[in-house]
C-alpha cells in the first residue's frame, strides 16, 4: 500500500521487516531519492519536492512496488556479538528472570541459542533492533527509562534484542554488555551492523577479556 | 586563528545536513535554521553550506589573531566589536586582538557566525557538522569550550549587507504549515480541531533534538504505541502521555508513537528559531499545495541565495 505521509513523502506498508528491507533496496537502487527509510513494517521515503513532481514520484514508486519484491539473499556470515551478562555489565538481569521465572544460565542459554536477524539499525547511529526473540524471553520495556543507558548495553525489550552503539537516554532493559564497537565515525565503515545481517550472541565467562 | 573566550550556552560548529544515512540511524543534523546559516556565509563570500558557528540563546566571545571578515545572521541579538555596537546582516572586518562578543538572544533560538573562508573542519560522514549525541564532527562532536581555538583563513571578504526583503523577522508566535502524516488517522475530529486550532506553546526543554508542545493534551485512540517507523525533522508525534513533541534535526531516525503531523519542508528552517515560552499554531495545508509554496519561496529567495533549493 503506497500512501502520501507528507508534502515530500511517501509510505509503503509491508507484510513483514524482511519486505521492508528487501523493499529499500530495491528503492534505494535507483537513486533518485533524498531518504529511504525501512521500518518494521514500512518504507518511507521522501523525494525532493523542489525538483520532482509528486505525481512523478508516486508513478515511479508503483512502478517498484508492482514489479513485487524480490527477497534479499540471506547472508552466509554471521556476526559473532560477545556479550558478558549480568552483573554491573546487565544490571536488568536478575528481575527480568526473575518475572520471567527463569535462572540467569536458563536466559543466557536462550539467548545465545539461536541466530537472529538486524532488523532495523536506527533510533541513533548504528543502534540495532535485533528480532524475534524466543517467547520464554519477551519482556515490557522499562516503565521509567533510564537518562542515560552505556554505550554497548545488550538490552531487551518486548520481543527484541536492542543493541545500543552509542550513550542514550533509553527505557530497554540491560541485561549484558558487549566490547564491539557498533559505530565509529572515524572507521572507513562506521557501522558494523547493517538490517538483513545475522547475529549470534557469544556469552563471555566471567574473568573473560571484554 | 580565532580564540573562544567565552563559549556562549551551546555553540556548536555546523555546515550542511548529512543526507542519505537515516537508515543507518544518523540523522540529518547541521544548522537547525538552515536559511539563517547561509545568509551568514553569503556575507563573507562562502558557499551557503561553510562551516560557521551556531549559537543557542547566548552567543560565544572571540578573540582574533588575524584579520578576516565575520558576519551575524538568525535571531535578534546584540553584538559587539571591542566595545561598540556592530550589526547583524552586515559583513564586518576584524583585525589582529579584535574582541567579538555576541550577546544574548532578544528574540529567536540561534545566531551563525560566518568567517570569510569558513571554519576548517573535517567533513565527517559527509559533514563538518557537530552531532551532540553520538559526539561526532566539529570539535570533537561536542559544543565549544572557553579556550578553543578556531582556524579561519585570513581574508576580506568585500563589504556586503543582506537587502531588506531578505531580512527574515523574529516572531515569538509563529505558524507552521503542516500535512497530514501516517497516524493523523488516530485522531478523530474532535482531536484534530484541537490539533489545528490549538496556541501551543514550545516546552522549556527546547534543543536539537526536538521540543514539546504545551497547551492540551491529545487523546489518540490507541496504546500510544506502534511498530518502529521512519521519523524526520518536523514530525510531531504523541507520546503516550498525550503532550505532541516535535522533532527537529538530530532527534532519532525512527520511532514508536504516533505521528500525528508532518511540518512541510518550506518551513522546517524555522524550528531553529523556536524557543521555550514561543507561540505556535500547526496549520492544516494540502500536500500539494505545501509543494506549490515551497516552490514559490524558492523563487523569491534565488535572487539573493541562487542555491535555496538546496538550503530549504
């Protein structure tokens, strides 16, 4: 469904992320567009009014969109995220298990069982949503967010994994911490993370080196 | 070089926006009133988009070692060159141990302060312009401190004032042109009367990163929350308390409440002007035609700023 979301925008609603990414790729590659940015269930994308008519650029977009989208290769790699759990390093863990009515090892376990895909990288530079988790982990968000959470908190949320590359007020709950660096604006690619990659969270042992 | 004496309440370097990376999670950030910033840089001689200084609500006091030229435009404020009144919208020269001190704001959020040249920043994904939150661009992503030091080239720029019809006026009570976004939907008639009729009044935490809008309170016929989705500068949306909160250059690339108006793109470069205690009416106007009137207030200003279309 091709909606007008403003005078220079334009929403595309999708069935599901996968869509969504697939979509903006295809969007994106025709390089005509100010922004093209892919939701959990949409793309929106904002043309420049100045140079474009609105016609114009909804007959281009249908034209996308009729074509059908065309899924993304799954990627062979799998990004290995180090996570030290609990602790000072996920200061959520413990009530979060313990409303979950589960142990620490048990959520761990959980947690590191299974591949999971970036959803969606935004909210601030290289943060990464990263889906589904298994339904013995979905959790609320935090009623009271936090000013403040650090940068490379693993953290929970409903049925996400949220990565949070940077220092940000933010209201998911932190259950680990990992040493990767997720956005360096001085590297060649500042962002490690990009939607459609595969992650698995690797726990660190205590004593581990972070 | 060109010494900071005193740093002002938050005065970052900033240049043009860095577009194309919002999927990435960066926003688009650089001058929050674009239009302001590139009638400063026209003064001296720059390209709209120079590096330059922008100042919030008290400006920063300089210190030069060079002779250059510098100029003043964005809100109304008093400025002074080693004591005597100097004027915004007017290239002025410095000289070697000059004291610029730019003053607090009368009216309007932010002053730019170009220099002939421009400030010699690296370009950081795309930009010299300073991201606050992820600590990016300009002086090492942070606003400037007493004891900066700034490097300029030095050299006169021909003596240029902004024409009358160029001057944009200060107002405390604005009206922006708004359309119809994705979950205005969720607002039924009795709740956009509210929307459009309503004196909001700009929340006292006014920054980069947007500003809430008091007044009334909205009730949205839902939990206040939905799948994370796209968001720009100029979005309002409305959180589960009901307070609308609108979004300005370097907030969040998407989010989870409602977006209940999107600010056409003519009149974004005024959320840079907007300050806590303002006045603000959201007015409801066709996509199309907010196309047609960003088309004709680019023709006015190409006169003056041949490059408005990409500045506004």
């Amino acid at each position: 469904m091709l909606t007008r979301s403003a005078d220079d925008q334009f929403c595309l609603s999708v069935k599901s992320t996968a869509d969504a990414q697939a979509l903006a790729v295809q969007i994106q590659e025709s390089n005509q567009w100010l922004d093209v940015v892919p939701g959990i269930n949409s793309v929106v994308v904002r043309f420049d009014a100045a140079r474009m008519e609105p016609d114009d650029a909804e007959y281009r977009l249908r034209k996308i969109v009729d074509h059908g989208i065309e899924p993304l290769a799954i990627p062979e790699q799998i990004v290995e995220i180090p996570v030290a759990y609990g602790g000072n390093n996920g200061p959520d863990l413990e009530r979060v298990c313990k409303s979950l009515e589960i142990t620490q090892p048990e959520f761990i376990a959980l947690h590191t069982a299974k591949v999971f895909p970036v959803e969606l990288v935004g909210f601030t530079p290289g943060f990464a949503f990263i889906g589904e988790l298994q339904s013995q982990l979905h959790f609320p968000r935090r009623k009271e967010p936090r000013q403040s959470v650090p940068g490379g908190s693993v953290a929970v949320a409903d049925s996400r994994t949220g990565l949070y590359a940077l220092s940000s007020p933010g209201g998911w709950n932190i259950v680990g911490r990992t040493s990767l660096r997720l956005f360096d604006s001085a590297a060649e690619d500042p962002f490690l993370l990009s939607p459609g990659m595969r992650v698995r969270f690797v726990p660190l042992q205590n004593g581990d080196q972070q | 070089m060109i010494r900071v004496l005193k740093p002002g309440l938050q005065t970052t370097i900033q240049s043009r926006p860095r577009i194309g990376l919002r999927h990435r999670g960066v926003p688009s950030g650089g001058a929050a009133d674009q239009l302001s910033l590139a009638l400063a840089n026209k003064l001296v001689g720059n390209k709209w988009d120079a590096p330059a200084l922008e100042a919030t609500l008290i400006g920063p006091t300089l210190l030069f070692d060079k002779s250059c030229s510098v100029s003043i435009a964005g809100g109304k404020v008093a400025t002074t060159l080693n004591g005597a009144p100097v004027k915004s919208h007017e290239c002025i020269p410095v000289r070697v141990n000059d004291e610029l001190a730019i003053g607090g704001l009368l009216s309007g959020a932010r002053v730019y302060i170009a220099f002939s040249g421009g400030l010699q920043f690296e370009s950081v994904l795309g930009s010299a312009s300073t991201n606050l939150q992820a600590a990016f661009g300009g002086v090492d992503g942070r606003a400037l401190q007493a004891g900066d030091t700034l490097r300029a080239l030095a050299r006169l720029a021909d003596n240029a004032k902004t024409p009358d019809e160029f001057r944009p006026r200060s107002l405390a009570s604005v009206a922006l042109r708004t359309c119809e976004a994705m979950e205005t939907d969720l607002l039924d008639d009795a709740q956009r009367t509210v929307l459009f009729e309503s004196k909001w009044q700009v929340g006292q935490r006014a920054d980069r990163m947007g500003m809430r809008l008091g007044g009334a309170l909205l009730d949205v016929t839902s939990d206040g929350r939905m799948p994370s989705a796209a968001v720009f500068p100029g979005t309002v949306q409305c959180p589960e308390d009901g307070a609308p909160y609108l979004l300005s250059v370097d907030a969040g690339t998407v989010g989870g409440y409602p977006r209940i108006v999107q600010v056409a793109r003519l009149d974004l470069h005024i959320l840079g002007q907007l300050r806590p205690g303002d006045r603000l009416r959201l007015l409801r106007t066709d996509p199309d035609e907010a196309v047609d009137l960003l088309r004709a207030k680019h023709d006015y200003w190409r006169e003056w700023l041949p490059d408005i279309a990409a500045i506004i």
